[in-house]
C-alpha cells in the first residue's frame, strides 16, 4: 500500500502537465506580487488578496506532495531547492512575517530551470557553467590585478586631464570597465591624446589583455568543462546498461498489466505445446 501510494505521488509529482501548471502558478504569483505595487480598486485588491491565499495553499500541497513522493523521507531534505521552497512557503504562513517573505517567492521561478533536466544537451551545458565557474574565478582575480594596475597608472597619469574618469583608483576601474566593454573608449583615449599622444599604448594593451586575452581564457575553461560533462555523459549512457553480475543487487522491476498477461499467454501456449508433444510421442 504505500509502495503504491509512493509511486502514484511520483507520477504525479513528475507529471509534466503538473510540473507546467506549478511554473504557471509561479508566474501568477510574479504577477500578482507586481500588482500590489500599484494603486488598485479595493475590489481588484480583495481578488488579489484571495488570488494570493490559493496560490499559498497551492505551494503548501505541492511541497506536501513532493515531501511523501520520496520512499525515503529523509532524500527530501538533501535537496537544496526543497529546503528553499519549505522555508518560502513556511515563511509566508506566518502573518507577522510581512510582504518580505512574500516576495521571496519570486525565486521560485528560478525552479523553471528543472525543466532543463529534461533535455540532455541544455542539462550539460548547466552543468559545465557550473562546474567551470571556480576555474573562472582564478581568471577574475587575475583580471582585478590587471584592472587594478592600469587604474593605479591612469589615476596618477590622467588625472589632471579628467578628475570626473581618473580621480582615484576606484573611479579608474570604473573608467577601465568603461573601456573593456567598448562604451565610447575611443573619446576617452583621444581627450588624453591630446596631452599624451602616445597614450593610445595605454589603452590599446588594456584592451589586449582583458577583451582579447582574458575572454578567451574563459571561453576555453568553458569548453574544456562541457567537453569534460560530455564524456561523462557518455560514460553514464554505457553504464546504463545492464549487464550480469554475481555480487548485483537484486533491482526491482516493475512491469505493467497489459505486459504480465502477455507473458502469461506466451506461457500458456508453450504449455500448451509441450503437452501436445508429449501426449504424442
């Protein structure tokens, strides 16, 4: 009874007109959070205010949902979007809480990206951005020296030309950011230019370094951890499958009705058979 009770909560849970529906829940609440930020009718306010009170009670039976899907109770608590859905939606059910609980919500959108699961190439992809985002780091912080040098030279350089980009340090990184995104770097340059001609060199190997250099390198941590998450995934399609083993655990296989009565026919005609050969021989 509650193995079935279990796999019926699953299916439900993992059905994916369920799973469209909560995403478009989601997305009513967004909305109707946005709403209470203008100046409404009472009676457009009241059917908010109701709106809002489903939508709660909605998140409170899908957690519910989720938290008996799993056969194990304590696997619900290991997952982080679980902890953060239970903390909204017990969070919201306090009245003194406040519309700050209220607005957490919106972070629930973000659950729309379990959809990506469902497709093996966009799954990877999340997967290698992940992964690689510690490699990048090291790249960012090699990039803050880079910004930090140049900005200490363009300060104590350029600032008597423009106070307003090059005043302090800070201020030039500002400036340097400016430059490596291209926004108009070149009326930047050429306002120095005209009392250092050769400090195109100055721009130019800034440029270099970060928008040449620096993007290049982490475009390439990037492809080197999806090529990595690739052959991974090919590793896992092979160890899908199953091969004969005498140390195996014995997995349960469950087999749908219309599937037992094929193979009791197949069963029944081979019986069938082997009683016609014997009573002929």
């Amino acid at each position: 009874m509650i193995s079935s009770l279990h796999i019926r909560l699953t299916a439900i849970n993992q059905h994916r007109y369920f799973q469209a529906f909560t995403v478009a829940i989601i997305i009513i609440a967004a909305l109707s959070i946005g709403a209470n930020t203008f100046v409404l009718p009472e009676s457009v306010s009241l059917a908010i205010h109701w709106l809002d009170q489903f939508i709660l009670w909605f998140f409170l039976f899908e957690i519910v949902l989720k938290f008996f899907s799993y056969q194990n109770k304590l696997d619900f608590f290991k997952s982080g979007w679980n902890l953060f859905d239970a903390a909204i939606v017990i969070g919201s059910l306090i009245p003194t809480a406040g519309q700050g609980v209220l607005i957490a919500r919106l972070l629930r959108v973000f659950r729309v990206l379990r959809l990506v699961s469902a497709v093996p190439q966009l799954k990877l992809l999340i997967n290698a951005l992940f992964k690689s985002i510690p490699k990048m780091g090291y790249i960012a912080v090699l990039m803050f020296i880079i910004f930090y040098i140049y900005a200490v030279i363009g300060s104590l350089v350029f600032s008597d030309i423009n106070s307003v980009l090059w005043g302090d340090v800070s201020i030039s990184m500002l400036t340097l950011f400016r430059i490596a995104t291209f926004e108009d770097w070149t009326d930047v340059m050429y306002e120095t230019m005209e009392v250092y001609s050769t400090s195109w060199l100055f721009y130019l190997t800034f440029i270099f370094l970060t928008a040449f250099v620096f993007l290049n390198m982490m475009i390439g941590v990037v492809i080197e951890t999806m090529t990595a998450e690739h052959a991974l995934a090919e590793q896992g399609k092979e160890d899908d499958v199953p091969t004969a083993a005498q140390n195996s655990e014995p997995r349960q296989i469950l087999a749908t009705h219309q599937q037992i009565e094929h193979l009791q026919n197949e069963l029944s005609e081979i019986k069938a058979l082997l009683q016609q050969k014997n009573s002929s021989s």
